[in-house]
C-alpha cells in the first residue's frame, strides 16, 4: 500500500505540549498515526517513506474548535429558518462547511448539540465528505422551560422524540431524575459521542435569562453517571455563577460560557479539572451583525447585557488558571465555519492571552474537551497524525491563522486534504 509511510521533513514543530519549539524537525507518520517525531538527525526516515518537505514552516496539531453546531444556517433568524428550509438542505450546506472547517486547519470540531453533525460525521467517516472529524452530541438534554426547550415553538416540535419534522435544533426535553436518565440512555442510544446539558438559562433563547438556574444538581448527576456507564463525558451549557457550580459539582467536564462564573466556579474548575469554552466569537458577532440577518430582538439585546461581563470573566478565568478551550459556537453562514481562529484572536486582543496561550486552547486543550486528549491535540509519538502547516509564525502573530491561505497543508488521520507547499 502506498501512503501508509509518509515523513515530513524541514519542519518547524510547536508540538502543543509545552515544549519550545523545534527547528528543523520531521515527523513520520505510519497508518494514519505520529510513529515519531524529533529533531532530523534523531528520527530515521526509511527509504519507503514518502517525504514531504515543508521548507522550513511551521508545524502545528491540526486545530479544535471545542463548540460549535454543524447546522448549515444560513440566518440569524432561527424561528423561521428551521421551519421553512427542508432538512437534506441542512446537511448539504453542513457539508460545505466541514470542508471549509478541514480546510481552514480545523482537523477536529465538538458538535454541542443538534441532529446534523450526528449524521454528518458518518458521512465524514466514510469518506463522502472531506471534512474535520466530528464530535457530535446529537440532541442535547434540556428542562422544560431549559434552554433547549425552544420556547417560542409547541413543545412537541422542540422533542426530537415527538417532532415529525426532522431539523437541526431538537433537544430530548426531561424533567425529574428518571426522565434525565432515560433521556441520557437515548441520546447515547442515537450515537452521541458526549452527552450535552443545559444548566442555565441563555442568551438565544427567548424567556429565560443566563442566570436562570436549570436543572437540580440530583438531576445533572443521574446524567453523568448514565454517560460515565458509557464512558462517556458531560458538557452542560451553563452562564449564571450557581448553574455552572452545580453542573461542576455533579461532574459536569465541560462548562461552555461560563459568562457569570465566580471565584468559587474558578476553584472548583481547578480542582476537578474541567474546561471551560467561553464562546466569545459569536457573541461579537451578534453585536456586529446580529440585526442585519435577523437575530431576534431578545437575542440582540441579552447580547449587548453580557458582552462585556463575559469577555471579563474570561480574563479572570484566565489568569486564575482556569484551563480554557477554543470553542466558536458557529453555526454556519453569517458565523462563518472556516473563520473559526477568531476565537484565538479575541483570547489574544482581549482576554491578556499571549499566542502561544491561544494557541493550547484550540490543541490541547481543545482535545481534552473532545475528549481525546490521547488521540489528538498535540504532536507526539501514538497520536492520531492531526498535523497542519502554516506560513507565516502564529506565535509572533496569531492572525495569520484566520486566513486559509496561510494553511498550507492538512492531514486528518494521516491522510492529506490539502497541500499546498509545492
Ligand atoms: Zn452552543
């Protein structure tokens, strides 16, 4: 077979895991996985290998967007969106923008909840569509009144058990410890990678409030105890301070948001090692253009109450070491899948972190949010080969990495998407 034996020489490698970076390195990738990595005189190259020579780029883990939504949207309006646009349309314009996702250096992206992705990853694994690999949820469980309880729509059209029309916002709507278990085993069931929650109210949808609290705390735990029989991690939505304790405290992983979070939260996070996504990328957005592609009225306005709160709980967050994973909340069209290095941008300009620091957060960081932090993440020897090359030094200016041009090549799984070196 050939392909299966490919070395990349003349390499710059930030490898992710903390270490400088090394000059004239290579790689050598074997099946689809790192077989070794070092310095060139340190690593043998066999004469079956094809080589690859980078001519002296930078070689990073292939990037993590840690929350978005495979949905193919195209508006901001998503009252009239879903039920006006047929679901197959949906999964043709997610498709795009797997690709786009892949191209743009995104090697893995973490589905947070909805139906699309759930399908769509099959399409990737088999090779239909060259697109990032996916890490899907699949319907994210949400109380009645939650934040997945699309409250401008009859509750039967939200639960993706009773809805007869097939579309990429459903949740598994759950009440009491029973039914939250049931719904647990059911998204599993439907192939969910994680299980997602909603812990608190939030900012898109529209009678709640971040602070309302979701949920009880025995509630969350029935959860993560069904996922854990899995092996299986829990992310929760969560922006009030109490939501995000209780979902930590039940054993929530993953808190995305974390627009309130406090000190205690902070403590907490550190304590038990879990990730926070802030999602900075789309509130800005919402503020940028949010009215123009029909971002609800209560959507634009708990946006503009939180904006400037959540980037500052961020910055504490951050500087209270607190682990932080890139995560855009994209969605598609005007939240571009593609542009996602936007978030690294934001924990740069305006959370205090250096590129570097930004630069763990979509890799290694991002990775143990996938819950892959022994496949993916970082370059080392027995990971998955999840490798891009950039031009231009990401850690002297960490813009370059919003424009696909800069990427110049991509491998997923050892196999290459793009290549652009020549
Ligand atoms: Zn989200």
């Amino acid at each position: 077979m050939k392909n299966n034996l490919i070395a990349i020489v003349n390499i710059r490698i930030f490898d992710g895991t903390g270490a400088p970076v090394l000059n004239n390195g290579v790689v050598l990738v074997e099946n689809g996985v790192i077989k070794d990595v070092g310095s060139s005189g340190s690593v043998s190259v066999p004469d079956s290998a094809e080589v690859i020579d980078a001519k002296g780029k930078m070689l990073l883990p292939g990037l993590i967007d840690a929350h978005l939504h495979l949905q193919g949207f195209r508006s901001g309006d998503f009252v009239k969106e879903p039920l006006l646009t047929p679901f197959g349309v949906f999964v043709a314009r997610a498709a795009r923008d797997a690709e786009s996702l892949l191209n743009s250096g995104f090697t893995t992206v973490v589905d947070a909840g909805g139906l699309v992705a759930l399908h769509l990853k099959y399409a990737v694994n088999e090779g239909t569509v060259a697109g990032s690999r996916i890490v899907a949820a699949g319907p994210a469980l949400s109380q009645t009144f939650g934040h997945g309880d699309e409250h401008y729509f009859p509750v039967e059209w939200v639960d993706y058990r009773t809805t007869r029309k097939f579309t990429p916002f459903v949740s598994l709507i759950c009440d009491g410890e029973d039914e939250c278990r049931k719904a647990a085993r059911y998204a599993l069931r439907e192939g969910a990678d994680f299980i997602k929650i909603m812990s608190t109210g939030g900012v898109l949808s529209e009678k709640d409030r971040p602070e309302y609290l979701q949920f009880t705390i025995k509630e969350i735990r029935a959860i993560v105890e069904e996922a854990s029989h899995a092996m299986r991690i829990v992310h929760s939505h969560a922006q009030g301070a109490k939501g995000i304790k209780n979902a930590i405290e039940a054993g929530v992983k993953v808190i995305a948001h974390a627009i309130y979070m406090d000190e205690e939260g902070f403590e907490m996070a550190k304590e038990k090692d879990v990730v926070i996504v802030p999602t900075l990328a789309i509130v800005e957005k919402i503020l940028e253009v949010g009215k123009e592609v029909g971002v609800p009225e209560w959507g634009l306005k708990k946006s503009e109450e939180v904006h400037k709160v959540h980037i500052e709980t961020i910055r504490k967050a951050f500087k209270a070491g607190v682990k932080i994973a890139a995560g855009t909340d994209y969605i598609g069209g005007w939240l571009p899948q593609g542009e996602n290095a936007v978030e690294l941008k934001i924990y740069v300009e305006k959370v205090g972190m250096s590129p570097r620091d930004a630069l763990i957060t979509a890799t290694k960081n991002a990775a143990q949010a996938a819950d892959l932090a022994d496949k993916t993440g970082t370059i080392e020897k027995g990971k998955l080969a999840d490798l891009i090359i950039v031009d231009g030094n990401p850690l002297e200016n960490i813009d370059i990495l919003l424009d696909k041009e800069n990427i110049l090549l991509v491998m997923r799984d050892g196999k290459i998407f793009k290549n652009k070196l020549e």
